[in-house]
C-alpha cells in the first residue's frame, strides 16, 4: 500500500508543514510598503495576475524591494500554482516585509490545496487537469518510491533533504508509452522511511508515518540504514491494477485537519468495473509527460521545477548574472537556455526567394483565443521573427529591435539591414551584465529566430540568450529543436521553393507536436521580400497538401 500524506509533502519540499496559520494575522489598518509603492491604483487589492506583470516588469527602487517581490512572485506562481484572478492576500504582503514568511507553515496550505484540486479534477474525465499546491511533488514520490527508475527519464544524484533536490531531469517531455511499459510495469514500490535526523530537520514525529502500513514503527531507530527501504511486490502490470483508495470528502479538507488527508495507492484485484481506476495511473502517466498539457497558471509546470530547484540550490554564482563560477561557466545564462528547451518548437527555413517561419501554438485552455498567442512578430516591414521561451521576454526585444529600425530609417532613409537589427537585439541581451540603472537583473529567456530581406537577399539569423548570433540556413529551436534539426539536415537544400519550405517545416512540426495539428496551433510566415504573417486560411492551404500526401497528417500522435 503506498501512502500520500503531509509528511512525505514535507519530505519532498521541504516546506515547514506544521503551525498555527492565525498567528500569522495582521490588523486591517496597517499599510503595506510593497502595496503602496507597486500597485497604488488596487484599492481593492491585488491579484496574482498584477502581481506576476508587475514583477517581470522589474524597475524596483532597491534591492530589498526586489527581493520582496520575488519572494511573493514564488509563492504564488509555484508553491500555490493559483488561476491568475486570485487574491494575494495582504498578510503575505505584510509576512514578507517583516520577514515572518520563513516560519509561516507554506506547506500546511500548499499540501492542503493540492490534495482538495485531487479530489476534484479525477472525479470525471477531462482533457485538462489543473492541479493546485505544488502538483510537481507527485513526480517527485513517484520516483522516490519505485525501485528502478528509468535513467532515460530521472536520475538520482543525490540523499539530500528536501527530496526534490535529489533528482536530475533527463527527459523534459517523456512519452506516456515510456511510463506505461515501464516504472508503471516492471518496477517495484515501496513507502518512503526516512530516518531520525529527517523526522527532526522537518518535524515529522507529530502524525504517524507512512511506514505504519508495512508494519514497522512510525519512528523508525538510529541504528537502521540511512537509506532504508523495504520494497515489497506490489508492481503495476496494467492499468487495471490500480486502484485509488477514496480521498476525505472535501468539505472536510481545511487548513485545521491537514493530518487527516491522505492519497493511498494500493493494489488489490478490482472486483467489479467500478472499482477498477487505472485511469489515475494513465492520467498520472499523462500529467508527467505532460500530454494532458496541465495549465500551472500560465507558466508550464517544467518552468516551475526549474525556478524551485534554482531557488533552493542557489549560491553566489547562481545569483550573479556576471559572475564566472570556479569552473568559467554563466549559470544564469545556462538557465536561461534551459527555459528554450522547454518553449514551443519553432523552424526557420531559408530558400532563394524567400525566408519560411513555423512555430508551434500550445493552447492551453478551450477558452484562449488562438490568436492571442502570439509565436511570430513583426519587427519591420522586410523582417520577421519567432520566438521560443518566454513571450514577456521576446516582446521586450521585438519592441527594441522595432524602435531601432524605425529610428534606422527616420535618420538615413532606408531600411535597417537583417544583420544590424539582430546585432542590436543582442546589445540588448548583453547589457544585462553591465550594472548600469537600465540594465537588466537576468539573461533574457527566449531565443529567436530572425527572418529577413535585404540588399543581401533572405536571411535567416538565430539568436540565444547569451547575446551571441549566427546566420543560418535553417534552424529549429525549442523543446523539440534536437529532432527537428536532425530532419531538416536531411531535407533541406538551397534549391528548395517557398512551397516546399513550407511543407518541410509542417511536416517536421508535426514530428515533434504531440497534438493534432490544425491551423489555431500552428503559425506561419514568410518574407519574401516583406513580411507577411499566414491567415488561418492561408495555413489550411499547405496542411490540406500535406493531407492529400498523407491521408493521416492532422492526427495526433
């Protein structure tokens, strides 16, 4: 039987799980600094959507207040993994200011809202799941638990506290396939049992642990293994050998009872259809790959584990955008190009009559406007670009790289060339190190690519976040940029058409989408000689080709 309660939460985060959350109250007239100063107009108060604009905006007036911010700008995009309208409540505003949010029980409302989000989003079938509190912690067990997990998705490097320090993504986007034939299949399970000096760092000896279901004490001895465990057979063949023991009826999960609740697994032969819930495994399955898309607040669940880890393991040379480690390396640059790998794949294709973009729309929500996601930007009437990684970002780019152009032409009366308007963009990327008042305060995490005709004729330019660029003849960048640039090394040439370009870079989106392909999730332009951005119709033109080739184009995979 395998056991989900607040103390392997607090074994995983870290987080402090235990406390009187009313201690933590403030009186109604005292005033907020932070509020004052950053959001004068919300008489109201602020929600986390303000608070997330109003951070990435930066521009704050000391260190101390940019601190703050993204303390608060943390707990709310990661460890409450909340829709954008919620509150923020004016106690955190006011915890934070008086430094009581490190010994504020995060982990007690954290825990509690992850398990309330369980018990409701796994009652029906759906195809978007939004799990609220931390939803990345039940990665984390998984893989605590099983007996041999596969090294092609995690690797363990590690016995530290928390756990979710432990592991090493290899896998950015596993397949469903890869857990259902095997950690789902082959592999045993087991409780986690931690040791004496983990039930004092986090205050585990209040509630009984886990391991009272193999029999064994709630405290485990000194004198036992640090690392032990005892996996009994309980492997997972197929869906069917699951079966999800029923969650405390939510109105009994407040923030006062959060002992009480408790995800246990066990695997018992379903007696009748009713009781058979392997659809928890293959949603499971599809939460860590990622193929159900799970929403975290506008921010991919992948980005958040990236910002935790770098906040829990940060030293000098994680915090200093220019300072060199012992070992010459940027790592605030490396994060930055970790960010990419997780963006949507986008391609650039250059031919002689022209310059071929395609990137890759993740909708997220039924109720998003397709067209509001926006992967390709205009810059100038002859240049174009798509973007991977962060749109905040990108946007802040294209709208320089916008100013430089125009300004360009105003002052010599002619256009801006593709190669100085992307040595430009990069300037920009490459101030964040200089300290000056306008420099940024991180690398920017996006890369682009930068399509473009000039006196020159097309071009194509890919650029990354440590401002460096390089002209290319076609390129793919993103999550899926490996693959992607093995096919185009074996279909492209210099002699190809627009048309063909065209086919190339939707048959290679296709590859690497892991949804059907439809003119609402994919974006296309061109520049030959100017810049012009594919109508939904105009898209529908080439997927209807490609259909007519291969009748199963559009399907998913």
């Amino acid at each position: 039987m395998l056991r989900f309660s607040i103390n392997e939460f607090a074994l995983i985060t870290g987080l402090n799980c235990f406390g009187n959350i009313d201690d933590f109250k403030y009186e109604d007239s005292s005033t907020s600094g932070l509020m004052k100063g950053y959001f004068p107009q919300s008489t109201n108060g602020v929600d986390k959507e303000a608070l997330v604009e109003r951070f990435l905006k930066g521009n704050f007036e000391n260190k101390e207040d940019a601190l703050q911010m993204a303390i608060l700008y943390f707990i709310h995009t990661f460890i409450y993994s909340q829709l954008n309208a919620s509150p923020v409540p004016f106690s955190y505003f006011k915890m934070v200011e008086d430094g009581k949010y490190q010994f504020f029980p995060w982990g007690k409302v954290s825990f509690s809202r992850l398990m309330a989000s369980l018990r409701q989003e796994f009652l029906m079938e759906k195809q978007l799941y939004r799990l609220g509190g931390i939803p990345q912690v039940l990665n984390m067990w998984m893989f605590e638990l099983c007996s041999n997990v596969d090294t092609k998705v995690d690797v363990k490097e590690g016995n530290n506290i928390p756990c979710i320090l432990n592991w090493r993504v290899v896998a950015v986007r596993p397949q469903f396939n890869q857990f259902m034939a095997g950690m789902f299949s082959k592999c045993s399970y087991a409780n986690i049992v931690p040791t004496v000096d983990k039930f004092e760092k986090l205050d585990l000896a209040r509630t009984s642990f886990a391991s009272d279901h193999h029999g064994t004490s709630s405290m485990p001895s000194s004198s036992k293994n640090q690392d032990q465990r005892s996996y009994r057979e309980v492997g997972i063949e197929k869906q069917s050998d699951i079966v999800v023991e029923e969650i405390q009826p939510l109105e009994s999960i407040i923030l006062g009872r959060e002992h009480d609740l408790t995800l246990t697994i066990y695997k018992p032969p379903p007696t009748t259809l009713a009781e058979d819930c392997g659809v928890f495994v293959a949603d499971y399955a599809e939460y860590l790959s990622e193929g159900l898309g799970i929403p975290c607040s506008g921010i991919e669940a992948q980005y958040h584990r990236l910002r935790y880890a770098s906040l829990l393991c940060k030293t000098e040379y994680d915090r200093g955008v220019n300072t060199f480690s012992p070992e010459g390396r940027l790592f605030q640059v490396e994060y930055a190009i970790e960010a990419i790998k997780l963006g949507s794949t986008a391609i650039g294709l250059k031919t002689k009559e022209g310059v071929v973009l395609a990137v890759e729309k993740r909708i997220t929500s039924p109720l998003l406007e397709p067209s509001s996601v926006e992967k390709i930007m205009e810059i100038d009437e002859h240049i174009g670009c798509a973007m991977s990684g962060l749109i905040a970002d990108a946007r802040t780019l294209v709208e320089h790289a916008r100013v430089e152009t125009q300004n360009h032409r105003f002052s010599y009366g002619e256009p801006m060339t593709v190669e100085s308007t992307t040595q430009a963009l990069c300037d920009l990327a490459l101030r964040f190190g200089e300290g000056d008042e306008e420099s940024m305060s991180r690398p920017f995490g996006v890369s682009l690519l930068i399509a473009g005709h000039d006196e020159n004729g097309p071009c194509l330019y890919y650029t990354d976040p440590s401002g460096t660029f390089w002209q290319c003849n076609a390129k793919a960048i993103g999550s899926g940029s490996e693959g992607a640039d093995s096919s185009l090394q074996e279909q492209y040439n210099k002699d190809l058409t627009l048309k063909e370009a065209e086919t190339i870079a939707l048959s290679i989106l296709k590859q690497v989408m892991e949804e059907k392909v439809t003119p609402n999730n994919v974006d296309i332009a061109r520049v030959s000689p100017t810049y012009h951005l594919y109508s939904p119709s105009e898209v529908e033109e080439p997927l209807s080709s490609l259909d007519c080739i291969f009748p199963s184009f559009r399907d998913g995979n």
